[in-house]
C-alpha cells in the first residue's frame, strides 16, 4: 500500500491527517490486499484533498471500487455540515444520477438462452450511443414536468406503475429540484433524449439469477433461482452533463468568492447556503430527477418488447429497486450519538441505508435496501442489503461497480471489439453495440473483479451479500 497509508482493520485503510496540507478529517478507504495493487496515487490524493473542504464531518470515504475522477475519486462518499458546508459538482460528476436499476420477470434461463431475437429487438428498440435520439417524443413542456417530477412524471405519462415508484430510491424525484437553474442549452438536449441509453458505461442487460447468497433477502427482493432479470444502467444523458459543465463555471467564481482555499481547481464549490450552491443544488435535483425518469421510460419499452415476444403480463415484470450514483442529497445521520442535517455527495458510489431506515417501502424495512452492483460486460452483476453498518460508518453508502483499471485509449490499443463478442458468445453471452470502440471501452479486461469489490464491502459490513446474476445478453451504449 502507499507510504503513509496506514491498514486500521480488514480491508480498511486510513490516510491520516497531514497527509496533504489544510485536511480537518481522516480519510478512510476499503480495499483488499490483491485490489491495492491497482490502486492509484491520484486517487488516495483525491481523497485526501477532499479531506480539506470546509464542513466536512467524519471522514473522507471511498469504496473499493476506488479510482481516479474528477476531483473527487470515483468511488468517494464526504457529507457536509448543511449549516456549514459546502457543494461540489467534483462530488458528483458529469453523469448526475447515473444509476441501475433491476427488472424482474417470470422467465426462466431456457426460455432466452441463445434468443438473439431478443437482443436484436432490445437492441434496435432502446436508442443507444452517444447523440442517441428518442422515438418517444418529449416536449418542451413535458420536459418541465420530467426535471421536477422524475419518474413520477414517467409513470403518470403512461411509462409504468405506481409500485415502480414504491421501489426507487427517493421515490424517484428529489423535492428540490428547480427547473429554473436549468439552462436553456441543458434543456434542448433533454429534450430528444428522454428514454435513450447513451453511451460509456451504460447498458441494457439481460441476466439469470445463479446462485443465491441469502434467501430470506432474496425473497423479499422478489428473486428466485433461476430467474431472468433485466438491468438497466445509464444517467441523465446531455442534460445532465450540461448541468455540470454551466454550474462549474458559476462555481469556480464562487470558491473566490467566499475565499474557499482548494489543493485542486476540480474541487470548485460554495456554500450549500449560497445563491450559487443553492443554484447548482436545485438543477443537479432536476438532472437527477430527468434520470430517473429517463430510466422509467427505458423500462417501460423493455417491458413492451418482453411482453410482445413472450406473452407475458407487463405487469408480471416488477421493479426490484433503482439506486441513484453521482449525487448529491440531504440526509440525516447520527454523529457523535445526535443526528444531524448533511449533504452527502456520493460519486461512483451507491447507498446501501439498513433496516428501519425511514426511506425504505414498509415491505423491505425488516432487511434493508436492495443494492444492485452491476459488473462488466461478461461478468456477475450482485444484489446485496443495506445494513445498519454502512449507517453508523459511511453515511449509509457503499460501492458502486467494479472500477476502471484500464483507461479507455489504453483498452483501445490493447483489445479488439470482435474478439471480445466472439469470446463472450462462445461464454453464451450476445453482445450488441453501434461500434466495436464502445465494446473495447468497456471490455471485462478494463475493470476491477467485480467479484472481490463486492466480497470487500461484504465482508466490512456495509452490504451483504443477496445474489449472483449472470449475464446472457448484453446492449452497450
């Protein structure tokens, strides 16, 4: 591990106090031995520079899915004071609200195994790439609704059921959302790309249920063995980005402003209390909340093209639960034995609340929240549980993904798209994508095991382990 680092139990690593000039907290991160041998210089920087921004309470976190990003370390978790604190877009990155969300159906592995139509027909359904443009058509006006109600809009327009609102985190919007601190560049992209993909990461992915870690969870989830699911991953497309790239400039101005001494430029931020914080605050809710309904319509025409192909009810395919990364809420926590109002940023990161948590749908109360750790094109994805360890020690957070150990211009030199498809195809799993770049960028090979970052939080405590779910078809952005 890196010099000054110092292990403070397993897989639980502190970097001190001085470690980087001006830190007022430790920083903790959660690692295993075998994943430290990727872990980046830049990245424990990261995390002790965010150490030193005003407000900050506890700790400066960051899960084992740990690497480098942009000003925060993908894979962070900070909270602020909300009285004394401040916002960061660093915090929260471009893709506000990239999240993942998980589709159950009555289907089992042989009703789809080797069914290319399937893929081919999600594939040519859901808009995918980057640009991609929606045949669902929303308005100008709709997209006021669509920043301030999120999935709530989704559902009252005709993309879903009132339980799928029940299984999202936040109900799938954020109250505080404010149309108005959208610019109106942010806007005219939102507009053409409500249900569509995107590109990166993001993807489409038809999975089985293959082995089941604990199956009282697994049954309130409403998993079984065996079971086809479909995941769903991707944000809030260019108007989310927008958001990020319009406020940073606000932002940068305002670190003068308020006389807000920062290690790195990325790190640009005001008080949460400020009209620039307050700004920022309310169009990242509303590129959140653009997510979540993004996400909705994206499971609304997935479950059309199951229902169609395989005569099945839409209503037989219930959401098991949609969790939001890249975002920045008002939470309460205990501190010190009193709880207390913060803002939590958590970039590359998921939350993973306990049982009892006050945001839970009185059905999942007794076990705590569904965490969905997607892995990487050809490997598990998991289910865990919140617990009340993540509670008391990480605000209520765990990881994320697997994370990034191959940039994308190194994966390009190294790999090849075609044989990437033809190696998964001979593994039973079919690969679309518009380019064999978007493939390349995110092969296997480029991520962290997804097996041992889950097993590292598992082991922490701060999610448990529910199930395994293996991919059978994969739709890239």
């Amino acid at each position: 591990m890196l010099e000054g680092v110092k292990q403070i139990g397993v897989n639980e690593w502190e970097v001190p106090i001085g470690y980087v000039a001006g830190m007022r907290v430790p920083g903790r991160f959660f690692l295993s031995e075998s994943l430290g041998k990727t872990l980046e210089p830049g990245a424990v920087q990261q995390l002790a520079n965010v150490a030193t921004l005003p407000g900050i309470v506890k700790n400066s976190l960051a899960m084992p899915d740990i690497h480098w990003g942009y000003g925060f370390p993908i894979g962070g978790v900070a909270a602020f004071s909300v009285d004394e604190g401040i916002i960061s877009p660093g915090g929260v990155g471009f893709d506000i609200n990239c999240g993942v969300r998980l589709l159950s159906t009555p289907l089992q592995y042989k009703d789809v195994t080797g069914r290319r139509d399937l893929i081919d027909e999600l594939f040519r359904t859901v808009p995918t790439g980057v640009g991609a443009k929606s045949a669902l058509k929303v308005s100008q006006q709709a997209l006021e609704s669509m920043v301030v109600k999120g999935a709530q809009w989704a559902v009252k327009a005709g993309y879903g059921v009132e339980r799928d609102l029940m299984r999202c985190e936040e109900g799938g919007f954020m109250k505080t959302a404010d149309s108005h601190a959208l610019s109106a560049k942010a806007k005219q992209r939102g507009v053409p790309q409500g249900g569509t993909l995107g590109s990166g990461n993001h993807f489409l992915e038809v999975q089985v249920v293959h082995e089941i870690f604990d199956p009282a969870a697994a049954k309130t989830f409403g998993l079984t063995l065996g079971q086809v699911c479909c995941m769903i991953h991707c944000g809030s497309r260019g108007l989310g980005h927008q958001v990020c790239t319009d406020h940073l400039k606000a932002l940068e101005s305002a670190t003068r402003k308020y006389q807000i001494a920062i290690p790195d430029r990325q790190l640009a931020c005001a008080p949460l209390t400020s009209p620039e914080g307050m700004a920022y605050f309310g169009a990242m809710a509303a590129a959140a909340n653009y997510a979540w309904a993004n996400r909705q319509m994206i499971t609304h025409t997935t479950r059309q093209v199951l229902a169609k192909m395989f005569r099945i009810d839409y209503e037989e395919m219930p959401l098991i639960y949609d969790v939001a990364h890249n975002v920045a809420k008002i939470e309460e926590h205990v501190l010190e034995g009193k709880r207390m109002k913060v803002c939590v940023h958590r970039k590359g990161a998921t939350r993973s609340f306990g049982p009892g948590s006050a945001d839970l749908p009185t059905d999942l109360e007794s076990i705590g929240q569904p965490v969905i750790i997607p892995g990487s094109m050809g490997t598990s994805s998991f289910i865990l549980r919140g617990t009340q360890i993540a509670m008391d020690r990480t605000f209520g957070s765990t990881c994320h993904g697997a994370g990034r150990i191959m940039s994308r211009t190194q994966a390009k030199k190294k790999l090849r798209g075609k044989e990437i498809v033809a190696n998964l195809l001979k593994e039973g799993i079919i690969v679309r994508a518009h380019s064999d770049n978007a493939i390349t960028d995110e092969a296997p090979d480029v991520y962290k095991s997804s097996d041992e970052v889950v097993n590292v939080v598992h082991e922490v405590g701060i999610s448990k382990l529910v199930a395994r779910l293996s991919p059978i078809g994969v739709i890239k952005g």
